[in-house]
C-alpha cells in the first residue's frame, strides 16, 4: 500500500465515526481512556466534532491542550474501529471514497 494511503487510513477513521453516527461513543471512550476533558476554553486547540470546520457551535467544538492531542483523537479513531469490529467496513468506505477522489481528479463522474 502506497504511504499516503497508509497514513489516510489511518487518519480518516475519524471521519468513518462520524459518518456512521459513532462519534459520540467514540469520543467518550477516548476521554476516558486518556483521562481527557475537552470543554475547557482556555485549550490551545478546537476539534470539531462533527468535522467540519465551518461549524463554530459551542455544542460541536472540544478544545484540546495540544496539536499531539489532537492528532491522537484522529489516530485513535482508526484503533477504535478495529476495536468495535468494523474495521472491514471501514476499509471498504475509505477505498471506495478513494475511488470517487480519484474519479474526480481525472476528470470522471
């Protein structure tokens, strides 16, 4: 497998979550794994939790201390969904969203 596609697989578990409605259960299991609380303002860094970037509500925004926490919410996605049993699934996602990224960059439908 190509580096790219190695390191966007593991990097867009994240967004498998969020497409599959597993956020919310993923992101308590990460605050309690790493003993972590996110609501604090005083944070360097916004997650948002939905991802995407443009939604600025209090309710889809965590703050975190660091960029290598943030990181890790992202890496560990990938984790949590070989945990939970769905990693065929995901992988299945993720190759068929490269597929479409591909198409659209070659000018395809």
């Amino acid at each position: 497998m190509e580096h790219y596609l190695h390191r966007s697989l593991h990097f867009r578990g994240y967004d498998y979550l969020v497409h599959m409605n597993l956020v919310e259960e993923y992101l308590k299991y990460f605050i309690f794994k790493y003993d972590t609380f996110f609501k604090d303002k005083n944070k360097k860094m916004m997650h948002h939790i939905d991802g995407n970037r443009k939604n600025n509500r209090k309710d889809n925004i965590l703050y975190v201390k660091d960029r290598s926490i943030h990181n890790k919410l992202h890496q560990e996605a990938y984790f949590y969904i070989v945990k939970i049993g769905k990693i065929k699934k995901y992988i299945e996602w993720f190759f068929s969203k490269e597929r479409r990224t591909n198409l659209n960059l070659e000018g395809g439908d």
